[in-house]
C-alpha cells in the first residue's frame, strides 16, 4: 500500500514538473515574440544614430566643433550676446545679389590670411591647397576634420576657392585654426549673375532645340552650338571655368602664392585625405627628383573599390596621365602650371566642359612633354560626395560613405607612413586615341571667358 502512494507521488510530482516546463516554454516563447517586436520597431532609429555616432567617435573631440552647424541667418541685435531688451534673435535676410558682388569684391582685394600671425609667412617648400568649393558644406565639414588630423598641416597654406556665397560656409573655414588660411571668389559666379551670361540668359538658346530653329529665333548663341548639336548649360560650364580661374589666380595674382615654387595640391569640397597625405606627397616629391625627372604630376586618389595597404602602402606607379583615373588629389608645381598655361587656347576652345578632359586635351596635343602621372596605390585621398552636378541621389547627407572611408584608414593606420617609396612602371596597352571632346563647351563666350582669365 505505501508502495502505491509512493508510485503514486511521484506521478503526480512529474505532472507539476511538466507543467511547469510547459508554461515555462510558453512564457520564455512569449517574452522573445514582444522582445523581438520591440526591437523591429526601433531598429531603424538605432542604426542611424548608430552611425551618426560612430563618425563622431571617431573624430577627436576637439574637432567636432567642424561637425556642429550653426543656427541659420540668425543675428542678435546688440552684439553676439544678445542683450537685447527682449533678449531674442531675429532672422538675418539673405544677402541681394549687389551685396554678394560687393563682398567677393572685398574678399579678393583684401587677399586676407588667416592665422598668418599665428604660423608665420608661406615658405617655397610648404605645401599649398586649392580646394574648390560650390555649396555642399556637409562634405566640406568631413574634409575639414580629415586636414585638422595630417601631420604637418600646420606648414600648410588652404586656399578655399568658391564659386557660391554664403555666409555659413564662410563662418565654418573663418574657424579654422589648425593653419593658414585664405578665400578666393570666383567672380564670374551663376550666382552673381542668374539672368546673364555667364549664368542663364533668358534669350540664350534653349539646349536642345534645333541650329535651324535657332537661327530663325535669333537667340544669342544660335551660331555656336557644341559638336553634338546642343547649346551650352551654364550649371556645367561654371566647374571647368572656375578651375581654370582658380589655377591662374594662385599661381599668378595671390600675392601670398606668387612667387612660391613648391607643390600645389588640387581638391575639391567632397574629399577625405588620410593623416599622412602630406608625408607621402613630399616623399613622391623626393622621389620623383631621384627616379622620374618625367613625371610631373603626382596623384594622391584612386577611383578603386578596394585597396590593399599591406601590400601597396609604399607603391607608386609611373604611368601617362589619364585624366579619368588620375585627377582626384593631384599635385603640381609652377613649373608645370607655365607649360599648361601656354596651351590655354587648347584648354580654353576645347569642345569639353570638364576641366580634365580638357587637359588631357592638353597634354595630347600641345605640351612637348606629355603629362606623366606617379600615383599612390594605397590612396590618400578619397571621393565621398554622393550627390553633386552629375549626380542626385534621394539622400544626399549619407554618412556611409565617410564611415566607409574612417574604417578603411582605421585598418590601415599601421600601415602609414612608408619610409620610402616603390616604383612600378605602367604603359598603356593600346596608344591612346585622340578622343572627341564631351561638347558642352561650343559657345564662343566660354571661349572668350576662359581666355580672358588666362594669366601667362
């Protein structure tokens, strides 16, 4: 009988245990379903903040006052602090166009250098960077923080160069105080002049009407269409004729750049340099008096995908310069700038809205030394804009790309700063064609423009 009640016992003890390893089951598989559908609901939030926050924490702290906008077109009526009796901010109007004119008049005559006093004058053997900037300031805010962190920027002189006005992007590089700084205007702006040449004239010709329907209409450019049979777009012939203006105005109009022998450094506002860009460029500099007397422009980007720092971190190679592979980060000295600019009329009447095409035009057909090119393989110069004249994208704030870019340089940070430099020699496998030009550029007062800017 107790035998019984024992068996019995422990029947209904394991009833309780399965029981409780039932509901214990059904209460783990119900926490997971709300857990998981919590988790669904904000994920997305996460991964943005998650990335916003990843490209901050990767840039020293001290530098994040680049990354931070400021509130837009607001003034305080009595002084920066506002004492106002009802101590509040009213919005600044935006500025007319005479006003604009006004003060790139101002900025390019006075030629002001930021931070001269605190880095002292430009020597021949600094390192001086022309970047052109339109209005995309969140690309420029990135290329700020990269240039804040190179060694040796202190040596550097930045000159911004702009083809738009605007006030925010003037307070962001007037902060700047890692070197010296100085901004030109480009004066022949879109901006400056909306209803006229070199903007869009209302009488100018539509860009794909007809050269017989032109002709009839009498608009002011029926004669010269390009070579495809359109007429010209001021958003694209501004670039090539802004570069050509900046190039001529450093080399020979500064008076801070005038005289300087050394290497000028070409970029543009949607770049990303690496900490040791300016190492490896005066070591390609050295180099290339020791091992290329022929090479005379030197190339800090790539258009790669993947790069392979072990493995290419030191390597240059020596190839003829193409102006689709080579022009991101590229490097000359005033040497090189007079013998461009005695072809100007190869630059400046070549069918081809796009300044590099333009020189390769240059180099093929003009230039008794053709232009040769030593290029990194590991790059020191990224692209990390999305958006720009060619391209518009939904999201034209991405950070993937420059978290993309951080990551890259992370990895490779044991890899920087080679000691010395090694050479490959690249011939092209076929002779290259002299090419029809990408047209865009057959209005004869681009022709005329471009000239009128040259400097010889």
């Amino acid at each position: 009988m107790s035998g019984g009640r024992s068996l019995l016992g422990r029947r209904r003890g394991n009833t309780w245990l399965r029981t409780g390893f039932i509901l214990f089951i059904v209460m783990f598989v119900w926490l997971q379903l709300n857990f998981l559908s919590f988790r669904g609901n904000t994920e997305p939030s996460q991964e943005l903040n998650y990335s916003n926050a990843a490209i901050l924490s990767m840039v020293p702290a001290v530098l994040h006052k680049f990354l931070t906008p400021k509130p837009r077109n607001v003034s305080h009526p009595n002084g920066i602090n506002g004492n106002s009796s009802s101590n509040s901010a009213y919005f600044k109007p935006p500025l007319n166009i005479s006003e604009i004119k006004k003060n790139i008049a101002l900025y390019n005559l006075q030629q002001t250098v930021y931070n001269e006093d605190i880095f002292g004058p430009l020597q021949n053997d600094s390192v001086v960077i022309v970047i052109q900037v339109h209005d995309r300031i969140t690309y420029l805010r990135h290329l700020i923080v990269s240039l804040a962190q190179a060694r040796d920027i202190s040596q550097v002189l930045l000159v911004f160069s702009h083809d738009y006005y605007d006030e925010d992007i003037n307070s962001l590089i007037q902060s700047v105080d890692f070197c010296k700084v100085i901004q030109i205007f480009y004066p022949y702006s879109i901006q400056t002049h909306p209803k006229e040449f070199p903007g869009e004239d209302p009488w100018d010709c539509p860009r794909d009407i007809k050269r017989e329907q032109a002709l009839i209409r009498k608009c002011n450019n029926a004669l010269f269409p390009d070579l495809y049979g359109h007429y010209r777009e001021a958003k694209f012939t501004q670039t090539k004729h802004h570069w050509w203006w900046k190039a001529n105005r450093v080399f020979n109009q500064l008076e801070v750049t005038r005289n300087h022998s050394g290497l000028v450094v070409f970029l543009e506002e949607d770049h990303y340099v690496a900490e040791d860009f300016i190492h490896v460029l005066k070591l390609m500099e050295r180099t290339c008096k020791e091992a290329c007397k022929h090479c005379n422009i030197l190339s800090l980007g790539t258009y790669l995908k993947t790069y392979n720092y072990y493995g290419d971190a030191k390597k240059v190679e020596i190839t003829p310069w193409v102006s689709s592979k080579h022009n991101m980060g590229m490097a000359f000295n005033r040497s090189t700038w007079m013998q461009m600019v005695q072809c100007a009329e190869f630059f400046c009447k070549y069918d081809d809205y796009n300044w590099d095409w333009s020189l390769q035009h240059v180099s093929q057909n003009c230039l008794k030394q053709k232009l040769h090119a030593m290029v990194v393989r590991g790059p020191r110069v990224f692209h990390i804009g999305e958006c720009g004249v060619h391209h518009k994208k939904t999201n034209c704030e991405s950070t993937a790309v420059i978290s993309k870019v951080q990551q890259v340089l992370k990895s490779a940070k044991k890899h920087l700063y080679p000691d010395y430099l090694t050479l490959t020699y690249t011939t092209l496998l076929k002779k290259t064609k002299l090419r029809k030009g990408n047209g865009g550029w057959g209005d004869r007062r681009d022709h005329m423009l471009c000239m009128g800017m040259t400097l010889r």
